[in-house]
C-alpha cells in the first residue's frame, strides 16, 4: 500500500525567510509521481509543484522546489524568500500514472509579518 | 489556469434530506475525482471515474453515489443527509496531455447538515 508522512503539523516562519517543509512516502512502485498542493484559507487547493520519480533533476517553481531523495522516499518543499500569501495548509501527495492520489496529513504553515 | 466549477460552495440543510452536489470541468479530463476533507486535516478518496459511465468507490466508504453520464460532469448525492456527513467535500480532474498524472481541484463544497 501506497503511504505519505508528513511529520510537521504546523510550522512557523518570518516573512522572507526560507523555510522547508518535509514529506517521506512508501511505494513498491518504480514508476510514480510526486506533488505538493497549497490549501489557503480560502480552502481551494492549488499545484503547487510535481516531480516525476523517474527524473533525477529536482524540480523548481519560481521560488519553490524540492530535494527528492528516491532511495530514501524523501520528498520536502523549499520555499525561498517566503511570503505572507505562502500562509496555507501544504499537502504532500503520491501518485501513479493518472490514478489515485494518495495524501499527506497536511503541514499548517504560517509567514509571519 | 484550470476549470473545475462546483455548487453550492456553501451548503446547510437538515437531516434527511436529499441534496447533489456538482461538479463540472471544461477542461476535457477524463478523470474526475471526489474527496472528503474535515477542516485542517487530510483528503479522503470517496469515489473517482475513469470516464463515462465507469465509477468506482475510493479508500474511505461513504454513503454517497456518483454519476458521469457525461464528460465534464460528475454529481454527488446523499439520498438522506445526516450530521455526520457534515465536511467539505472536494471534486478534482486530470488525466489530459503532458501533465495526465496531474489533479486539478475545485473549490469545494462545504456542506453542514443539522
């Protein structure tokens, strides 16, 4: 079975600072995807970032990216320069091909004035 | 930008009563999705489509059904609300080009029933 851990409930930075945001999975599968989703008060969730398991550059969004580590099922979200509109619930999520996601429990992250 | 629409976006209603939510996406996906999510914690599969007229039940039971008589559209429905269906409930799509593996959300529905 396909699992996700996010060991940070909540999380707590100054605004502008780099923050970090940690995320480890479990899969038998070879061949998977890996995705971080933004949920702002508002509640609508939004692609935040993808990694595709077979690809071993990391990949980046303007000022977010992740360090996937394969062998050790690692996957966390570094966002750079953070801002007061970063303030969401972050889930971490797995998936294969075009099936199912499976979720994270969520990190609650707060940038602070 | 993504497409994915849903009604009501709010939602009170007593128990026993019959309610739909809906969801519709102008996107062309194949898939659609729906979750349950209480506030603050994590997304639960309750069912998910893999095209018209193919349905199937996600992870977390649920007493709802769903429909996808059409592409773009894929309804929820309690026959008989109870409080313990109050929840936010989230649609998703994806399944399309490049980024098939990608889901794309709406913005959910958040049902409160008494």
């Amino acid at each position: 079975a396909q699992t996700v851990t996010q060991s940070q409930p909540e999380m707590s930075v100054q605004e502008a600072e780099t923050v970090t945001l940690s995320c480890t999975y479990d899969t038998s599968e070879s061949n998977y995807y890996l995705f971080w989703y933004k949920q702002p008060p508002s509640r609508q969730m939004i692609l935040v970032i993808r990694q595709e398991a077979y690809k071993q550059q990391n990949a980046t969004e303007n000022r977010f990216s992740v360090n996937f580590q394969k062998a050790a099922k690692s996957f966390s979200l570094k966002i750079s320069d953070s801002q007061l509109g970063d303030t969401a619930m972050y889930f971490c999520a797995l998936g294969q091909g075009a099936q199912k996601l499976v979720f994270g429990q969520g990190t609650r992250l707060t940038i602070n004035p | 930008e993504a497409d994915i629409y849903q009604t009501p976006r709010y939602l009170v209603i007593g128990t026993g009563k019959k309610i739909t939510l809906e969801c519709s996406q102008t996107m062309g996906h194949d898939k659609m999705y729906w979750y349950q999510q209480d506030p603050g914690m994590e997304l639960h599969l309750i069912h998910y489509s893999y095209g018209v007229n193919s349905t199937e039940k996600g992870d977390l039971s649920s007493e709802s059904t769903v429909s996808r008589i059409r592409t773009e559209h894929f309804p929820l429905t309690l026959e008989s609300a109870r409080p313990s269906h109050t929840s936010q409930y989230l649609c998703a799509s994806g399944g399309r080009g490049r980024v098939k593996e990608t889901q794309y959300f709406g913005p959910g529905t958040r049902l409160l029933v008494l």
